[in-house]
C-alpha cells in the first residue's frame, strides 16, 4: 500500500509503499480502508524532532475516516491505553501515528476499541478532521473547564483545530465567544463560525478591546502559553477557568500569584481525553449538528508538502487528505 | 479601651487608647469583649505597606475569640460579605481589622453572622488561632484540592500558621504530608506534628531528596510563588493538584505548558473561604480533636512588636496576643 512515511528523525515525509497490514483478530484487531486522514500540528512537530521518542521509520497521522472490511463506516479515536483513571493518562497511552503506524495510508490497523460509528451528517472528510482536536477541545472546555450557558470564553489562536472546535462547542453549548489570533482575517473566519467577536494580539491594546467587548471571561481555552499567558490571567472573570493543550510560546512567565488567589482561578493543563469522552463528544457533535472546518482537503501523495504547510499556521480549519 | 491602632501608613502599631464601641442592635451587630487575638502575616504586610486600600487610623486584627455581652464563648469568622457565589467572594468582600476595626483591641462589634461558639475542646488562646489561618487551608485543602485518604501531600514553608493548619488537616484527612521549609527545626516541628517527612528548600537536591522519598504528590499547598513554584510542578503527580494561597516570592516563572499538560494538572489560587466553609471547617476541627500550635503568647501591649517580629518568620505556628 502507499503511506506517508517518517523515515528518519527530522525529515519531511516520504510517499513510499510499505507491506500491507495484517490483523491479529484473535486479539481485537481491525484493518481499517481509509478514505481520509486529517493533518494534526503533532505530525508538523514529529517531523521537525520537536517531539520527544520518534521512532522512524513510522507512518503518521493520528486522524483516520474509513471502512472496515466488514463494510463499517468508522473513524477512529487516536487515544489509546487511556487508562482506568479519568483524570490522567497511564503510562503506556499512545497516540495513533507515532509509535503505531498512523493514518497518512491505505490501510491502518487498529483495536477495535478505537473504532466508532461515523456521524452520519459528516462527510467523511468531515468526519476525518474531527477526532484529535475535537476530543482535546471536548475535554478541555467540557470536562475541565465545564463551560455553561451564558458564560463568556475567550480561545486563542484562532484557526488552529482545537481552537475550532472549542469555538463551535462553546457556542452550541450556549455561551458566547471571542477569539484572538495574528490575523484579522482568522477573527472573521471565526465570527462565521459563531463566535461574538475577536481581537488581533500583535496589535496594542488588544487586551483592553477584549475588556471593552467582554468585560471578562468566564473561561478561558489556550494553546500558546509564553509571556502572553498573564493577559489571559488579567483577562479572567473571578472564578474563571483557564485550561491550555499547547504551548507554542514556550514558558509561561509573569504570573502575579495575588492576581490568582484574589480572583480565585483555575489553571489547568489537558491532552487528549479518554473513551468516554470521545464518544461524548461525538454525540454532541452530532446532537448539535456541528460541522468541522476544513481549510482544504489534498490527496495523501500531497501530504508532505501539507504537513510542511503547517509551519506557517495559514490555514483556518483542518487540513484533510484524501486517500 | 485599649487598642494596636495602625496610626498611619507604613508604621509600626500603636498601643493606645480608643473610644469603646456602641453596636446596633437593630442591625445585628454584637460586641465581643476579646480575650485572645492572633497575628496574620496579612497584619505584617498592613504595617509595612504592601496591602492595597490601607486607610489608617484602623485598629487592625483578624483574629479573635471572646466573650459576647450575653456570656457567649465564641471565635470570629474573619471573612466578612463573600456574597452568593461559594467559588468567588463578590467585590464588596472584606476582612475584619481593614478596612474596619479588627481584634486588637479589649472589644470589637461585629455582625452576629461572623459569630462560631467557640469549640469546647479549645482554649480561648488556641480558639484565637484558628479562624484566617484555619478557614484558608481549609478552603485550599478540602474545597479546592478535595485532598483524599491516601493521597501524598506537600506543603510549602512549614511554620507559617496556614501551612501548620494545612499539614494538621491532610494528616487528619487520612493523608501522607511532607513540608518544606529553610529551617531544619522547623521541618522537625512539623514532623512532631504529623508530616512525614520534609525537605530544607536551601539545601541542593531538595526536590531529589522529596522524590525519592515520597515519590511525586497529589495536592501541593503552597503560599510562595516565585521562581521556585516550577519546581512544585515538577514533584507534581499526574492528575495533582496545586493550590496557593500566597505569593511571598512574587510572579511565577519558567512553567512549561507541556509538563502542566501532559501531568493534567491543576493550579488553583485560593484565598479566605466562605461562612459554610468556616462552619465546615470548625466541625472537622472538632470531630478530629485538633489543636492548632501556638508559637506563644504576649500581651496585647506588646503586640505591635510581636508583628514587627514577623519580618523574620522565626516563629513556628500562631503568634497570640492576651487582651
């Protein structure tokens, strides 16, 4: 079969033929014909070595829409050996796509503990861009941060998958959204997905527009962290919940503890999320109707330069490859 | 009657003489003739300048137990108009002895609602102690952390009356307490009173020593802040919890989103708590017998000094004045 192949630590994807899997079903396992995958900032990292323990040569791709031999419309859940403990990830969690071989192929194979019925007002592209950002914007808005009606959430980075996601969630869950990005045209792109409005942060004083519009926020979802993270604690509502999945800017410094403890905040991490989570979100998904965003879908032989594209965060929405 | 009256800004307390107070009845306020008072860092920090609002003359004190003209032995809940919000205290929220008059004094009004009979098992001086310090680590504990039998605790800066109220309730709570400090004797007194073990914060290795020994934590109190609260994340075990109720080392630096993340950690700043928290937190110190550790005890005379002292943090437990 043809696959999108790491075969070397910090180096572009190759599209080369790899052997054809073969399941073990005596021990749950299902091959899977993909039919699209979806492109997630994780493979951008793992194919620059900013990622820790890469083992090439590997296929990539955490996101995968497909059929099962038997006929089964499914995508797959990239979270894997969660682990009996809600609240953390045991040792041995995985991600599809690095240890295993990943989606960016013809053929995956995986537990069929993984595999869930494909919403059916998704098209499978749809479908394929839905599973890693929407399970880590489901946990981090719904399970953490417990967004309710009427509260007022700020997402960062607006365009990014997760931050799509979390906007579109936070909306369907009644509350009202604002978004920050580099780009004016993301705020707008994000303003047709429903959010109330936005602020551009390489701008002065975006953070007090956002106070002007908003006053403050309940809660808060992050993917940058840096020295920019203390705007966000100075924008937070008391009692405010702020919970990050990234951390692009790297360290975040400058947190006045007094300005937590007054306001009485949370500050919470959140990777990924467990299997009761992703079929929570998939029902929300489909009760409320939602669909993902796409930026663009290309064919897998393509894939390389699309994972490439990555590195300058231009697209709003998932990038999605057609196999 | 007499009083410590903070006279003006940044100025040691004064003892002199103050008009007696006249309640009103018919607004439910009740005068409580002090037999004991206690100091809080909060009161060091009023002399000192480094507390928002300060507007003297304001008899200061936070802490007191007494009698009520009726012959009610009771002890004060310090915190005044949380509002109806248990996760955030409204704006007009306040602490007795700052703005208004505070417990060094022979009397104080208050209103009936910040009235708790004093727990029989307590002396008045030990009554005197409990109230800021208590309700604070209670909140920060059992509210914010809902520290578990079993679970491994640390809390920071042992000696400080919060950190003793907090190790004192995580041990009785069922958990495994470890405390740091820079003094040795002190991480000796806190063993006297229940903690495991410890660690001297100024000593090289420290957190190797703390690993090695209790392995990572599942809630951290801390009151400090600062540089070092990174190190705090990194004894951090999955799923743990952070609460701070302080920040005497000022901004935190140098956190790494991708530990917080990946570890699913929470970071919550704490302060004061609400009057079912106190209430709460009166009931477990009764049902569980405990004394809180009294450092010693001087005459209201001598108390601007005794706050003075506190610029050292020689103490071990609560200071407390004899009215």
């Amino acid at each position: 079969m043809k696959a999108l192949v790491l075969t070397r630590e910090k180096s572009p994807l190759e599209y080369i033929d790899r052997p054809d899997p073969v399941a073990n079903a005596a021990e749950g396992e299902v091959i899977v014909h993909l039919r699209h995958a979806a492109l997630n900032r994780r493979d951008y990292y793992i194919t620059k070595g900013m990622y820790p323990g890469v083992e090439p040569p590997v296929i990539l791709g955490s996101d995968g829409a497909g059929l099962t031999e038997g006929g089964r419309e499914v995508i797959i859940n990239p979270s894997m050996n969660w682990g009996p403990d809600p609240r953390a990830q045991q040792r041995k969690f995985a991600i599809i796509g690095m240890p295993s071989d990943g989606t960016f192929a013809e053929q995956i194979i995986v537990d069929k503990a993984q595999l869930f019925d494909k919403p059916s007002h998704l098209s499978s592209a749809e479908a394929a861009a839905l599973p890693l950002a929407g399970l880590t914007a489901y946990r981090a808005l719904m399970s953490k941060c417990q967004v309710r009606r009427g509260e007022r959430v700020l997402v960062t980075g607006a365009g990014g998958g997760v931050a799509q996601f979390a906007t579109q969630f936070a909306r369907a869950a009644g509350a009202e959204v604002w978004v920050t990005s580099s780009s004016d045209s993301k705020i707008q792109q994000a303003v047709s997905l429903g959010a109330n409005g936005g602020a551009n942060y390489t701008k002065d004083g975006w953070a007090k527009s956002l106070k002007a519009d908003a006053e403050a926020f309940d809660v808060i979802i992050d993917s940058a962290g840096g020295d920019g993270f203390k705007d966000l604690v100075s924008l937070a509502a008391p009692a405010a919940r702020i919970c990050f999945y990234g951390g692009t800017r790297g360290k975040i410094n400058g947190l006045s503890p007094q300005i937590i403890f007054w306001k009485q905040l949370t500050i919470m991490g959140s990777t990924m999320g467990t299997a009761d989570e992703f079929e929570q979100m998939l029902r929300f998904v489909r009760e409320q109707g939602i669909h993902p965003q796409i930026d663009r879908v290309v064919p897998l032989a393509d894939g390389a330069a699309a994972v490439e594209s990555m590195g300058t965060s231009s697209q709003f929405g998932k990038i999605v490859l057609e196999v």
